[in-house]
C-alpha cells in the first residue's frame, strides 16, 4: 500500500515539472495606474533655455538749460551807469520795447519814441512829427529784418557808448532824453531805427 502512494505522488510530481512556468507581462502590456497622466516625451522647454528678458536701457538725462550768467547782465549795468545814467530806468525802457516789437504793438512802440522823429521810409529820410505819425508808417519804419534785430538783441551782449544802447548791428538805439538843464531827470526813448547799413549821425539831446 505504501508503495502504491509514494509511486502516485512521484508520478504527480513528475507531471507538474513538465508544465511550463507562465511568463511574466512585459512592461508595455502592464495597464497604467488609474488616474495617472501620461509622462511626454519632454517637458516643453526641458531641452530649450527660456530666452532673457528684454533689457531696458536707461533713459537718458534730460538736457538741462545753462543758467544765464549774471556776470554778463551787471557787465552791462555798469557800463550804461557809468555813459548813460541809471541803468535800471534803461533796462525797463529796453524790455518794453522789445516786448511792444514782438507783439506788433505799433502804439506800444509809438510811446517809447522820442519826437521829432526821423525816419527811414522807402529810401528816404521822412520826419515823424508824432506817434500818430509814427504808427501810421510803422510798417514801413520797423520791418521784419529791423523788428527781429530788435526782439533777438541779449541784454548781456548790448553795445554801448555815449550815443546811448544799440540793437543788433545798428537798427535801432535808445538814450536818455534829458527834462531839465541837469539832466536829474530823464526818459529813455528810441531815438534812432534804421537797417543795419546806416550809421547813426546824432542823438536827440
């Protein structure tokens, strides 16, 4: 009997040994965990460098204005206090008339002339009795050329001597017109507007 037994079991024994060993999935037949996104290829950008931001350059300085020297403007100052008299009564005077030019302002620049008045008119060298007179021919006295002399002149760059300041190459000078035999008083006027190939001859005294 035991010997049946043992032959049976080593029969068995010799029946499974025979069958083959079952192979185990291959990788790319294992299912994917649920929910688990594919992995790519390659993360955008994993083999690219993100390009540098942009540099901005520095804004440059604004420019800034030289400052006017005051050195120039008392130059002037003593110049006309030492040929002419106060030169803070000239100065006035010389703003006005080159803001009355500017704005056309024929009556404005009629007021800061000194009568009689010679003028140049057409070639020829007309008396100006008045500011009525004066504004009349303004046109034809103060012309473009003659007006923008005026405007440009720089305080600072004025020339002047005993005949009194000058504007530009010669188109237009003012003096002190005296009001009493001292002359302690006086009014600064136009005494001369001309173009700049004439000479001033005289001054109004």
């Amino acid at each position: 009997m035991n010997k049946l037994l043992c032959a049976a079991a080593a029969a068995m024994l010799l029946a499974a040994c025979d069958k083959p060993a079952p192979s185990a999935p291959a990788a790319s037949d294992a299912p994917a965990s649920p929910g688990a996104p594919a992995e790519p290829a390659s993360a955008p950008g994993a083999t690219e460098a993100a390009p540098p931001a942009a540099e901005t350059a520095p804004a440059a300085p604004a420019a800034v204005a030289a400052a006017p020297d005051p050195s120039a403007d008392k130059a002037t100052d003593e110049s006309i206090d030492r040929l002419l008299g106060d030169h803070s009564r000239y100065r006035d005077a010389i703003d006005r008339f080159q803001k009355a030019v500017a704005a056309k302002d024929a009556a404005g620049v009629a007021d800061l002339v000194a009568y009689p008045f010679e003028a140049d008119i057409d070639g020829k060298k007309t008396k100006i009795k008045d500011a009525a007179g004066f504004v009349a021919q303004y046109g034809k006295i103060v012309t473009p050329p003659i007006a923008d002399a005026i405007v440009r002149q720089e305080y600072a760059e004025m020339f002047v001597n005993a005949q009194g300041v000058m504007f530009g190459d010669g188109e237009a000078w003012m003096n002190g017109i005296c009001k009493d035999r001292a002359c302690k008083n006086f009014d600064v006027k136009v005494i001369r507007i001309q173009p700049a190939d004439e000479k001033i001859e005289e001054t109004s005294q």
